[in-house]
C-alpha cells in the first residue's frame, strides 16, 4: 500500500525563524531542521545549523559559493542523525534560495537521496525558501516518493499575498498554522 506523503503542519512562529534565518544568511543560503513529535502532524523546534559552504576553505568544492550549495558540518550532521533515535525528531530539512526560488536543485535531490539512490537520505521532508533582497518569494515542501523514486513537491505557497511591508512575509497569510491548504 501506498500512502500520499502529507505535509507537516508548520506553526507561523516557526515558518518566520526559518525566514528571519534565511534573511540573516542572505545572500548566503541558510540550512537546518525542524524537529517534532515522532508521530505529530507539525513541528514545533527550529535547529539552526551552519552552512559548512559559506567558509572558503571548504575542502569539497572551493570554486563553489554558499549562493548555490549548503553542507552541514560534521557536528551538526552528528545532531541530526542522534536526533532521529530521540521522541521529537527531525522532520523537516530546510535550506534557503537567495535566487527567490524553491526547488531542489539536482545537487539537493543528490544531498537528500541515500548514497544508493534507494530513499531518502533521511526521515524527513524538505523544506526550500526562496527569497530575494527584498522579500520572500516562495517556499516549497517535497518528501520522498516511492512511485516516482524521487522527491515530489507536495506543497507550494507564494504569490504577492504573502509579503507584509515590516516582516517582509505575513505568515498568517500562508494559511493560519502554515498547514499548506
Ligand atoms: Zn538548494
């Protein structure tokens, strides 16, 4: 049996640290968690990460910016992988785009897919914020697909409603608790 993967619920307070991270970052792209109850439908905790790529001395691939790529450091993978054993897991992977838009680039699927390319790298969906010197643009949630052996989108918000002048992103306008319609 199949089953339609669902989106996590992602409360407002949350979606707006995960913005105000990637606004920090900018125009660096920023990366981490959002951790939740094993079984709950939503998340609950931001775990801010470093993005390994933003250092130059980056030994995998030096010609590359932060602008394209995130890598998390050794610790914080250490974290990620301990958190999966505990009650409130790792759920999501977020990651921003400073180029305004949420997809996940080939190197993504590639960072997300398990070395033998059978599943996810881990349990968990994957969150990309797009954002621009000015707002955010988008955000988009994809999970793993067995059907497609790949990653799916499985929800997608943006447009001009979402923008508020002093935030720069109205999360009561994603939908009240970010439950993505
Ligand atoms: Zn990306």
């Amino acid at each position: 049996m199949t089953t339609k993967p669902t989106p996590l619920a992602i409360p407002d307070s949350v979606f707006e640290e995960v913005y105000r991270e990637a606004r920090r970052a900018f125009p660096f792209e920023c990366c981490g968690w959002l951790s939740g109850a094993r079984d709950g439908t939503s998340v609950t905790v931001v775990r801010k990460c470093v993005n390994a790529q933003e250092s130059v001395t980056h030994p995998m691939t030096p010609e590359r910016g932060a602008e394209t790529a995130y890598v998390f450091t050794s610790p914080d993978l250490l974290d990620l992988n301990r958190s999966l054993d505990t009650a409130e897991p790792a759920r999501i992977i977020y990651h921003s785009h400073p180029n305004g838009q949420a997809y996940l680039s080939e190197t993504d699927r590639g960072v997300a897919t398990s070395p033998w390319g059978d599943g996810p790298a881990y349990p968990v969906q994957q969150l990309v914020v797009g954002i621009d010197a000015q707002r955010l643009v988008e955000a988009s949630l994809f999970d793993w697909s067995d059907e497609e052996n790949g990653f799916v989108e499985i929800s997608r918000d943006g447009g001009p409603q979402v923008y508020s002048p002093t935030l720069h992103c109205d999360p009561h306008a994603w939908g009240g608790s970010h439950s993505w319609g």
